[in-house]
C-alpha cells in the first residue's frame, strides 16, 4: 500500500502513464533501507519526478520500494548513500517480471482444483486469480449451497455500472450478533487481498468445525472486492497491471480516486495528493466522493451498533496496524487492546507456519488520512479496527501459486480474531 507517489501528470506525453497505461519495462526495482529512527523519515520522504513509491517504509530495516525510471537510477543511488541507507536493485525491467507470469501450466490448475476442497464452478479457483464476473457467480453458488447459513446483500454498483455484493455468513440472522466485517481490494492491483476474502468465504461457509468455534454468536460481512473496476482494469493487460486507483474520471482526463484516502474521517489531513492525475494517493474532490467508498460507509453505518471488528485487507509487506493512521503523534486511548489482539492474530499466523505480521499503530512512521480503518474506528465506533498487508517479498505480483501455502496460514490468524470478538462481544 504506498502511501505517496511523486508521478507527476499533466504533461500531454505523461497522460498514458497517468492513466495507467505503463508496462514499466525499463524500470527498477529499487529497495532502500533505513537502519535507524530518522532514517524511515528520509527514506520515506525520497521524491523526484518519475518515481514510483511501490511501499513506504513502516519502520527499521522495513524497506521503501520504489520503481524507478533508467534516468534516475543515479539519483536515486546518490540518495541512499548521502543518507546512509541501504541500496538493493531488487530487478531490472521490471515490467517483464509479471508480463512472464502468465497463465499457469495446465498441471498446475488441475492440481490447484483439487486441492481445493469443493469445486464451486468451472471458471473459479480458490488458488487462482478469478475474474470479477466468476467472483460473483462464486459468491451466488456459495448462498445457493448453504442458505442456512450465507446470504448474499446487492449493496450497489461500482463507478462504471459493476454490481458489488456482500457476502453475510450468520447461522442465526435474527440474533443481533456481534459483526465482524472484512473487505477487500479497494487497492485494485492488490490480488492476494481479494482471494484471501474469498477463502474465508469458502472456509467459513464449508468447514464441519467452524461453527461452533467461530460463527455460533458472530455474524461474519465479507466484501471480497471493493474496486471492482480497478480490479478489472488491473486484468485487462500487463501495462495496466499496477493500477492502484478507482476507475472514475476527474479532471484533465486523469482517471481514479484513492479509495483508503478517500473516507471523512480528518479526510486529506496528512499523506495525500491533491492532484488528480497522481496515479497513487489522489484523495479526491471530496470525502466520499466515491460510489465504492460509500457503499463501505452505508455498510458500517447501518450496522454500526452491532460491528465490533473491521478488517481491511491490502498487500503487501506482512503488517497489522491500528488507528490512528492520520497521525503518528499519539495513540487512541484503547491502542493496548488492539495491539494486543492483533499480536494474539498474528502469533496464530506463525504457529500456522506462516510469517509474523508486523504489528503496530497506522500512522507512527508515515500519516496518512482517509483510510477506511480511521473511519470505522473513529467515525462509526467499530472497537477494533486494522488494516491487513498480506504477504512479502514480491510486491504485488505474489504468484498464484504459492496462495495455498499463505491463505490456510492466515485464515488461522481469522480464528483467533473470531473467537476473540465472540468472547468479548457474544451473548451467550
Ligand atoms: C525503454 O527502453 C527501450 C529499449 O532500450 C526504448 O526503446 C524505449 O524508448 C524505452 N522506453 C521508455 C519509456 O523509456
Ligand atoms: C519533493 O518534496 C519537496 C519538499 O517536501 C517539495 O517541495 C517538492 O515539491 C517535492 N517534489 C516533487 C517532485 O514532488
Ligand atoms: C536491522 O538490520 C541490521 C543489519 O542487518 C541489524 O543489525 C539490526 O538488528 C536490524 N534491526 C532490526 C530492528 O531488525
Ligand atoms: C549514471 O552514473 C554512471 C556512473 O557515474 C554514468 O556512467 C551514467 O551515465 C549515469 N547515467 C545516467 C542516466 O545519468
Ligand atoms: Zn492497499
């Protein structure tokens, strides 16, 4: 989730890199590390023209990825050793590493439909990257084998007209359970954080010992994909494959609006762009300014009383943070409870065989405004509320097929968050 980038559009020449039409080929893939306190703040604040800021640095050794163009390999270079911080080319061309991904061997699919327990549909992998369409017919599927337990809400449509649907896993609707709210892909080009939603669907809707653990006495709202128009645009070719952004069009022909920039919450106070054509951090004309981000909203609000955790998930860097992410300068007074759970989450994760996620406040390294865990925590009252990056260690290209390594590992970390919110919040 980058934080900030220093693409500057508006020159007629740049507009088909603002409006995502970049393949970035003779791009690198630049890592600059900080070994102390001040340095995060000098990596982080690294800009010139042309670069992309892939991921800010969220503290020690924890890198700035940056993609940047042939003619400012030197600048870079020279700014990480003014510093004194670390400098790795992680890739030349980078560009073509994910233009190679391609499909995956037929072997492979066949295996991947295997080891997925059910197969829900010919076009649907729960190891693959699914197309939209196949999405939603997923999510139908799931409410037509379970009806006892999934329902699925139309909640609207997307800026271009695309119909987005919430999936409610309740084994008892009329209990007024607690609700735990998970959603996913507002970052369009952000694939592994929508194909874990749609695992939690398939493991909370399928497994014979989930229910008395996790959904007796909680209600689980998943909305595996918040852009949808994003997510297809990310689809549609390898030069769009790094779009971040919604798909509606501002001004100048500049396309998309920052979805976890754009909520009313101390909206664009800090860690924002104010021009439109910036292709990552553009908060909008306005809070809400976006169809996808109000459709989060009216979710939150009509269920504020009963939300008690929000999920929001993103890639990449392996981290569980907290509010505030406006600003590092203090804490919400509650900051111990929701360290604390996230830290039990992530213990879950490693004991699964997983990474440790990171775990710490939004906005201690680098503030940000606008994001959906800022509103849900500090607008709607949700107790607990993070921000997930899932995965490490390949941008945001993570490979199809390593997905049925990493999502049974966090799906653990899901349980503890479930058993948690039922222990606090649960009726017995
Ligand atoms: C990328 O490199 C190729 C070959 O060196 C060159 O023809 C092309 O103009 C370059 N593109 C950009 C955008 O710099
Ligand atoms: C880089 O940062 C400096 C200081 O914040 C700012 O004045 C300048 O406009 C920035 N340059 C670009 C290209 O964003
Ligand atoms: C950061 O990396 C340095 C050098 O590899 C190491 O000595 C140090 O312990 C690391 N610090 C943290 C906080 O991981
Ligand atoms: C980068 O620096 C190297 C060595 O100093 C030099 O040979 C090269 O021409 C520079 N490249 C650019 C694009 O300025
Ligand atoms: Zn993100």
């Amino acid at each position: 989730m980058a934080r900030r980038s220093v693409l500057v559009c508006g020159i007629l020449l740049l507009l088909e890199i603002c409006n995502g039409n970049q393949d970035y080929n003779n791009y690198t893939l630049i890592k600059i590390n900080p070994y102390n306190d001040e340095q995060v703040l000098v990596a982080n604040a690294i800009n010139a023209t042309g670069i992309e800021i892939l991921k800010n640095s969220r503290g020690l050794n924890d890198t700035v990825d940056l993609l940047v163009p042939p003619s400012r390999v030197n600048y870079t270079r020279s700014y990480a050793e003014e510093n004194k911080l670390g400098f790795e080319v992680k890739q030349e061309n980078y560009g073509r590493s994910f233009q190679e991904l391609g499909p995956p061997e037929s072997d492979e699919l066949n295996r991947t439909v295997r080891t997925a327990r059910r197969r829900y549909q010919k076009s649907f992998h729960l190891f693959e990257y699914n197309s939209y369409p196949s999405i939603l017919e997923f999510q139908e599927t799931v409410a037509r084998r379970r009806p006892d337990l999934v329902q699925v809400e139309d909640v609207g449509r997307s800026y271009e007209g695309r119909r987005i649907k919430l999936v409610k896993i309740s084994a008892n609707p009329e209990a007024q359970n607690p609700i735990i709210f998970i959603d996913a892909g507002i970052h369009a080009r952000e694939w592994v954080a929508p194909a874990m939603a749609l695992y939690l669907i398939h493991r909370l809707s399928s497994d014979p010992d989930v229910r008395q653990n996790v959904l007796d006495g909680v209600d689980w709202y998943i909305l595996p994909v918040v852009n949808p128009d994003g997510y297809e645009f990310t689809r549609s070719s390898a030069a769009h494959r790094l779009w971040r952004k919604t798909r509606s069009q501002t001004v100048n022909s500049c396309y998309g609006v920052d979805g976890n920039r754009n909520y009313g919450f101390k909206w664009a106070v800090s860690g924002v762009s104010t021009n439109p054509c910036d292709g990552e951090t553009y908060a909008g004309p306005k809070p809400f300014s976006e169809p996808e981000t109000q459709i989060v909203r009216n979710i939150m609000m009509k269920n504020a009383d009963r939300m008690k955790l929000y999920v929001s998930l993103h890639s990449y860097g392996n981290f569980l943070v907290y509010p505030w992410g406006y600003t590092g300068d203090f804490l919400p007074k509650q900051w111990r409870k929701l360290d604390s759970l996230a830290r039990s989450v992530s213990n879950a994760v490693q004991k699964a065989g997983g990474k440790p996620l990171t775990v710490l406040s939004a906005g201690k390294w680098y503030p940000a405004a606008g994001g959906s865990d800022d509103f849900a925590f500090g607008a709607v009252g949700v107790p607990y509320s993070y921000t997930m990056e899932l995965t490490d260690g390949y941008e945001f290209t993570f490979p199809a097929r390593l997905l049925k390594n990493v999502l049974p590992q966090f799906y653990e970390g899901f349980k503890v968050f479930g058993k948690s919110i039922k222990q606090e919040f649960g009726s017995s």
